[in-house]
C-alpha cells in the first residue's frame, strides 16, 4: 500500500490523492458479514475505481474489520466514530458498512457521506435482500468518487452538491435524498421510505440474519423432530388419519405445525423485541425487527419441514409394508398414500421439534436466528433492561 501524504486533502471538491497519485480507500466493516462483502469487494474495487475515475488516477483498498458499531444506532455518533477512527489510519476516504438498520429523522438510512471529511456510512439492508454484492459495490463506487470529488458522469460543482449517479440510485430504486441536521457532520444523505423501500429493508434484515443456519442451529429440537417422525410414520392411527384428510386440511396441518414452531421458538427464545420508548419512530423500528425475526425464523422452520417431509418419505419407502397398511386402512398403498403420510407425520414432527427446542439454550437460538452484529444488539439492550 502506497503512503498517503494528507497534507491538503481534506478541502470540499478536491480529488484526495497521496504523493504519488493514488487514493487510500479504507472499508471499515462490522464483523460477519459486512467484513466478507468487503474482502470479496476489495479484489475487484481498485481496477472499477481507476477504469470509472479516469485521468491515470490509482486507487488502494483496505479491508479494516472492527465493530464500529457497538452500542450505537444514530448515524450521527456512528459518523463521528468512523472520523475518528480516520484519523488514526493513514487513508485518504474512510467508507463504513454494517448490517444494522439505521434511521434518520424517521426515514431508513441507506448512506450518509461526508465531503469535508472523506466519510460514508453504508447500511447494508436497505439494499434488499438479492444481488447484495452487486448493489453494495455499486453503492460504495458511487460513495468513493463522490468523495474523491470524480463524479464518474463528470459533472462539475462542488462534491457535496451532486447528486449520486449510476445504477446505485436508479429510477426505480426507491433511494432518495434525505434531511441532513445543520449540526451534522454528513453533507449528503439518502434513505428508502414507502412500502418497497419497508421491504427492501425487510429483505436486507432476513439476509443478514442468514435464516439457512437455522437448521443446523436446532440440533435437538431436528432431533426430535426426528424421533417424532419416525414413530408416527409406523403408527397405525396415523395411518388411518392421514388416508381420511383431505388436501384442504392437510394445508391447514402444515400451515398450523409451521405456526406453532415460529411461535414457540420466540416465544421461548425471547425473540421478541420489545420497546419502553413511546415515540412513533422507536415502535415502528420495533415492529421492523419483530417483523425480520418471524420471517427470519419462518424461512428456517418451513426449510426444516421441507427436510422433514423428504426424510419422511424415504423412511416410509423403506419400512411399510403394503399388505399391512392395505388391511388396517382398507386403502392401497400407492403413491399417493405414500406422500400424504408423510406430509402428515411431517407436520406432527414439527410439533414434535417445537417441544424439542425447549431442549436448546436460548443463545444457541439467537446465534442461529441473528446475525453477529444483531446477536450482539439485542444482548446489549438486554443488559440495559436488567441494569434499569
């Protein structure tokens, strides 16, 4: 990495370079995911910021992974930190990402830049929940030739003046300006608001929290699943119910089963985000992380019932026997019997798994349902409700 010479660098408009013409990125990320989006960023990053900046212009990415984000939510003191922590690196542009979502006079904060300074702050989750990568890259392109005063567009006029360009803030992303406080110290903001940018940040929420590691995060609670599945699929009075269900209630079984599971995994967990504050933006940033959780948890649950159902069925090929099944229910057992069985026992299995995950620790469902940063939130809030 080249030496950054910072000696008249921190003017509003002009392009930050060191010596010997090469601008030092600094990608400060919370840990877990935001560090890994940086990294894979980093490798290609340089090469997008010359080719797009033009003029022989160089440009050094540096992966910093620190939690710049503990024990703060307001984009003002987050701003704050990432300007101090600039001033102990030798970086010409510091740009910041997190998973957490942030919020700005009631508005969901996508970034906030500051020109004077050299600053960005990334919230990951209002990107949405696909092609992350890409649209984070994009945004953080647009961040750092903002920053560096090289609009790719080549637009003239002071940096903090201009608007972001490019397929970061498109015509039908829903990114808008936002209100920037007069005592702030960004100089450029852009938040989502409406129903699509609620769901972007929804989507954003659920990806971070990685509902997947669900499944193997409730061993014993799969266990007795498991177990639960294994004696129903030979029951002789399971046998009977599923061959005299109809498909309407067989939904209604899956769709209760599926429902008592995210229930009981909350309710147990204390996944429940619950807040003292009685203003209209604390509650509806309570309803947003309610709202990640049960979707969280609800995409790992029917992941599990999925894998249930399977498990089920090739459990059911193997042990029943035709003939017996044939003279208790007085029906064949052909295919079809042989799937509605298992989609019965599967939802009876899952009851059975909810009852299990009382066997689990509450922390070991929190790291399953969160992301690191999330985990790490919630605890904090906790020890503030216990020390109030």
């Amino acid at each position: 990495m080249a030496t950054c010479d910072r000696g008249g660098s921190r003017r509003e408009g002009v392009m930050r370079v060191s010596s010997q013409d090469v601008t030092v990125v600094a990608l400060l990320a919370d840990p877990d995911a935001p560090t890994e989006i940086a990294q894979r960023m980093a490798q290609t990053l340089p090469d997008r910021l010359a080719d797009k900046s033009g003029q022989g212009r160089r440009f050094d990415v540096e992966v910093v992974s620190e939690p710049f984000t503990a024990g703060a939510e307001d984009p003002p003191t987050l701003m704050r930190r990432i300007m101090d922590r600039g001033r102990e690196g030798n970086w010409d542009i510091v740009v910041a990402l997190t998973d957490l979502p942030l919020h700005s006079h009631g508005r969901k904060l996508v970034v906030d830049l500051s020109h004077e300074h050299g600053l960005a702050l990334l919230s990951l989750p209002p990107l949405g929940g696909f092609r992350l990568q890409t649209r984070a890259r994009q945004a953080v392109e647009e961040a750092v030739l903002s920053l560096a005063g090289l609009q790719a567009t080549g637009a003239e006029g002071p940096a903090g003046s201009q608007p972001l360009r490019g397929p970061f803030i498109g015509r039908l992303a829903p990114i808008h300006p936002g209100q920037v406080g007069e005592e702030e110290i960004a100089d450029l903001r852009y938040v989502v608001s409406g129903p699509r940018g609620y769901l972007r940040v929804l989507g954003g929420m659920v990806r971070a929290n990685r509902p997947w590691r669900l499944v193997p995060g409730l061993s014993k609670a799969l266990a007795a699943a498991l177990a639960t599945g294994a004696v129903a699929t030979v029951n002789s009075t399971i046998w009977n119910l599923a061959t005299s269900l109809s498909t309407p209630r067989l939904v209604i079984a899956t769709v209760g089963s599926v429902a008592v599971m995210i229930g009981w995994l909350i309710v147990d967990a204390n996944l429940w985000h619950r807040t003292d504050e009685v203003s209209p933006e604390a509650r509806n940033r309570a309803a947003l992380y309610n709202a990640s959780t049960v979707v969280t948890v609800g995409i790992g649950v029917i992941v599990c019932y999925v894998g249930l159902l399977v498990i089920n069925l090739v459990w059911a090929l193997f042990i029943l026997n035709d003939r017996v099944f044939a003279s208790t229910t007085r029906t064949p057992l052909h295919a079809t019997e042989y799937l509605t069985l298992s989609w019965f026992v599967a939802s009876v299995a899952t009851v059975g798994g909810a009852l299990g995950s009382g066997l689990e620790s509450d922390e070991a469902i929190r790291a399953a349902a969160y992301s690191k940063r999330e985990q790490e939130r919630r605890s904090l809030l906790q020890d503030e409700g216990t020390s109030g």
